[in-house]
C-alpha cells in the first residue's frame, strides 16, 4: 500500500526567488538562499521543522546567494554560492547577519546549482545571469574536492540540477536544452566522464512551463521538478 506524503507549504517572508533547499538532520532544519537578492537584505534562510520558525539572514558585503550547504564537522559553518565565487560563512542561524570567513574557489560566470555528496565532493555549475538561455554555449561544470577544482564538462548555457546515484551514473539538467543527460560517474574517485552523455529525458520546450531542476534520486527514482508539476523518473542500471 502506497503511503500518503502531505505537503505543507512554507511562507518565507518578503522572498524574490527562494532556491537550493537542503535539509541538515543535526540542526531538523531547511536551509535555502533568495537568489535575486541585493546587497543588505536578507538572502539566506533556515526553517527550524520542529519549532515552524523561520529565520533569516543577510551576509555582510554580498549579494544574490545560489546555494547553501551546511559543513560537516564545523559548527555554524556553510558553503555558498555567492555569484562567480563559492565561500564559507559562519552564521548561527538565528542571527539577522552572517559573515564570510574564507573563500574556497572562483568559477567563470555566475554559480547557479550545486549539489553536496557525502563524501564530501562539491559540484556545481554557471551560466550568465543576464542572458540566461540567450548565452554563448561557454559555461561549465565544477566538481570541487579536497582543496582542488576540477572542470567535469564545458559547452553549456546552464545548469538547474545536479546529481549522482550508486549505479555509477551521474546526472546533469540543462533547462535551456529542455533535457537531463546521464553521464558514467566513479563513486570512489568522484571522476565523471564528460566526452559521454545519453538524454535520458527531453521534455517539450514550454518557455513558460518547462524550466526544471533535478534531485536525489531515492529508492531508484529521480525526481525532476518543473514549474507546475512534478516528474518522477525511475533509474534503472543499464
């Protein structure tokens, strides 16, 4: 019998375009940034489940956040997205301000999604924040690991979902190409073959409903999330 899964909607307050959600187990909270936010506003987030309290943030000198992913093992510690450069800040997440506390590495063009595996491999991608799908085909793919960058695969306008599964695959969505590839992916070394990518899902170009973003598979399926509805894929090996 299938289980029934209730959906609660969230009330961030005075928000622009809410993006990169995560959950972090130790603290029972969702962590997520406002992607079009100015400087001296708040642009990261953290709903508390246990309590519904939401509280927000804003980092000290930045602007327009792409992602936040909590470090492990380091205590108010959290890797973001901060357009074109990725850098840790520390905030308590109840305090109205965080601050940078180093930076890790710079990318070409502005970051857009990343995705945290647990071993501690980072991956993200850029595209053109004012051009958007009207971009040159010269935006990459990142995988960041042990203090070193390494570029997966260039040609790209963008990159809306990111994500690996043990069937040694790695998967890629591109919402300027409507599609989704599945790239040969090592889970040991954390190496992705770039020169080798099958479209595993197209969908039907609908400039107003087809923009989407890829997450972790569970139970072998792959979740693709579109404007107004929601795709479940199923993985199979081979």
């Amino acid at each position: 019998m299938a289980t029934a899964v209730n959906i609660i909607p969230i009330s961030m307050p005075n928000t622009n375009f809410i993006a990169g959600a995560v959950w972090d187990a130790q603290t029972q909270s969702i962590y997520a940034v406002d992607f079009v936010s100015p400087t001296g506003v708040n642009s990261i987030y953290r709903y508390d489940y246990n309590t519904g309290q939401i509280y927000g943030a804003q980092i000290t000198g930045e602007q327009s956040p792409s992602f936040i992913y909590p470090v492990e093992g380091c205590d108010n510690e959290f890797v973001v997205g901060l357009l074109g450069v990725v850098k840790v800040i520390r905030w308590d997440g109840v305090s109205p301000t965080a601050t940078v506390v180093r930076t890790l590495f710079e990318a070409y063009g502005h970051l857009n999604y990343a995705y945290a595996e647990k071993k501690g491999r980072l991956f993200t991608g850029t595209l053109n924040r004012t051009t958007f799908c009207a971009a040159d085909n010269v935006y990459a793919t990142y995988r960041y690991a042990k203090y070193q960058l390494t570029t997966i695969f260039t040609n790209m306008k963008i990159t809306t979902g990111l994500i690996n599964y043990e069937l040694n695959k790695f998967y890629h969505g591109d919402a300027c190409r409507y599609q989704i590839v599945e790239l040969d992916y090592d889970c040991k070394t954390g190496d992705v073959n770039g020169h080798h990518r099958q479209v595993i899902i197209r969908l039907k170009y609908d400039h107003q409903k087809e923009k989407h973003s890829a997450k972790m598979p569970a139970d072998g399926f792959m979740f693709v999330r579109l404007v107004d509805r929601l795709l479940l894929q199923e993985l199979t090996d081979g």
